[in-house]
C-alpha cells in the first residue's frame, strides 16, 4: 500500500481503514488507525461492513465480488495488468468480477485494451500506469539553504552526490573541464556515508581543484563540501546533480528520484546499485543526463548548466514524478464519498 495514498484516506478524520493482504512495515500514523487482516475472506463484508473499497491487482474471486454487489457501496479496482487477467478469459467470469466496481485503473495497455475490447463491463475503463510510490523527501534545513543560497547567489553551481576517493578524480577533471566555460564554477561536494570529508579535501591539490572560501561576500571558484547527509540541501541549491556514486561500479547508494523530486537536473553513470527500476523510469521518460564514458561528464555539466537545458529535464522528471497524482485524487475522493 503507497504511504501518500495512506496519508490521503487517513486524512479525513472519522476513518478508519481495514487493510489486507501486505500489510507489513505501515507508517505509524497507519499502524494506529488501521485494521489489519493478514488476507480477506468471505466474511468481511458481513462484518466489517465498510463504506468504501479500494482493490489493487487481480480481481476478486466470485464468492467475494458477489458480496462487494450486494454491499452496494463505492469501489474501484487499481493497478490490474495484463498478467492479473492471465488468459483471455471470458466476457461472463470477467462480467461478475467486476459487477461491484465502479471504476477500474489499469496499469498497462494490455489490460486496458482486453476490458476494453469487450465493452461494458465498468462504468468506468481507465489506463493509468502502474502507480509508483512517491518519494519521501528529507527535511529541510530552511536556515542553512538560505544562508548558503544568499552566498552562492550570481555563482554558476553543480553538485556532486555520494562522492567518494574513488570517483573523486571523475568529478574534479570535470570540474576543471566545466568551469572553462563557466568560470567562478562552485561545485557542492555531498560525500558519501561513512566518506571522510576532510580526507576528500586533502586530495584536491593533486587534482587542480580548491577549497571553495565561504565568507559573507565571496566564494573562491572550486568545490564547497558539505556533510554526508546534505544531499538534499545541496539538490535544492544546485540546478544541476550528478550521482556520483553511479559513476563506478560500487552503484548508487540512494534512489535518484530523492534528488530529481527536489528540482534538480541529474547526470548519471551505468551503476544502478538496487535501483534499476528508479534510474529506467528516469530514462524512459527522458528525465536524466546518462552517461555512457565518464570522460564526457564534463562536457555534459556545460551543456546542463544552460538554464533551459536544465530546466527541461527537470520538467520531465516532475512529470513523471506527479503522472499518478490525479488517479490517487480519484481513489481517495471516492472512499471519501462512501463515509457520506
């Protein structure tokens, strides 16, 4: 179950959910206000008699969607893809397992083709997607990003995300390569967890970059480090990131959608680590710089740091990011008019 969808049924104040199926590892604000039965059975109509449903993945078995039409009551199935309907099946089976819903959102263009093929059995047929969760964004520490935002201001900025000793060479010849054509260059240094700042500092001699000098009227051209945990800061500030962890074969060590949410343009290598899924939705919707030589990031931070070039990708990023936030409005909207 998403968390923002969570947070838009607990919202209303005389809720209470009945969740089944996966239930395991419920924010805390869900865990107290919920229900939660392992998986349902015929019996929880009778004696939960809930005002709403909400159905994600493969329809109900008979004996269930009979009881959902004799309930009566608000409810739409989310997230059927083809692989839920299995086998072309017939008009009938499907006809009364879907008799109780009121709407059906389908995340893939098969199975939204194969209801709509056989017309009518809904009053409502959408193709929504799969609906991804949404990213839950740090804190932010409004303080220290205006203070750093006043500094920086009328300076060209990158920044580098999960920087440790071994990519560190990667970023600086870029550094150097980028700041050419954008002279006064700051790149914000975000070392990776467990990376020892001031051991990153030391190596920047040998690799022709300098310690950026903060003051309350300049800052030297070169690199500016912040603590391991600033990621999201430095996303807000900069308008371009790169993940630098991607750049080698260690991977990436956070979701890139953290970063992307936060308005940043992202630069990226081939190393996923465990989020090949979030990096794909990025480059499927052209939402991200990927490099294939990590010899061309310097080139690729010029063309980024246009404004409009930045700008662009971000915008494909949020997009992609909000593409479901009118199919959650829906979901919510019609368990909110089953309460009356």
């Amino acid at each position: 179950m998403r968390d923002d969808l969570l947070a838009a049924l607990l919202a209303a104040p005389k809720s209470r959910l009945l969740l089944t199926g996966c239930t395991q590892n419920l924010p805390e604000a869900a865990a107290a206000k919920a229900i939660v039965q392992a998986a349902p059975d015929a019996a929880f109509f009778a004696h939960f008699a809930p005002d709403a449903l909400l159905w994600s993945g493969a329809p109900p078995q008979p004996r269930l969607a009979e009881q959902l039409v004799q309930a009566e009551i608000p409810a739409a199935l989310f997230n059927l893809s083809a692989a839920h309907l299995g086998v072309r099946r017939q008009r009938r089976t499907l006809a009364g397992q879907l008799a109780g819903f009121s709407a059906v959102y389908c995340a893939d263009e098969a199975a939204h083709d194969q209801l709509q093929s056989l017309g009518g059995l809904v009053p409502e047929l959408h193709l929504t997607g799969p609906l991804h969760p949404m990213v839950a964004l740090p804190p932010e520490d409004t303080q220290t990003r205006k203070t750093l935002s006043q500094r920086l201001a009328g300076r060209p900025v990158w920044a580098a995300l999960g920087v440790t000793a071994e990519n560190l060479p990667i970023l600086a010849a870029a550094q150097v390569h980028a700041r050419r054509a954008a002279p006064g260059l700051i790149v914000l240094v975000v070392p990776a967890n467990g990376v020892d700042a001031p051991g990153l500092k030391a190596q920047f001699p040998a690799l022709d970059i300098q310690s950026a000098v903060m003051d309350a009227s300049a800052i030297e051209p070169g690199a500016l480090v912040l603590a391991s945990g600033q990621a999201a800061l430095a996303a807000r500030l900069a308008p371009v990131a790169v993940l630098a962890d991607s750049l080698v074969a260690a991977g990436a060590q956070d979701s890139p959608l953290i970063p992307a949410n936060l308005g940043a343009a992202l630069i990226h290598g081939q190393h996923f680590g465990g989020f090949g899924d979030d990096f794909a939705r990025l480059r499927a919707a052209r939402a991200s710089h990927s490099l294939g030589d990590n010899a061309a990031l310097g080139a690729a931070l010029v063309g980024l740091l246009r404004p409009d070039a930045a700008a662009q990708l971000a915008t494909a990023a949020w997009a992609m990011l909000s593409e479901t936030a009118d199919t959650l409005g829906a979901l919510a909207a019609l368990c909110k008019a089953g309460e009356g």
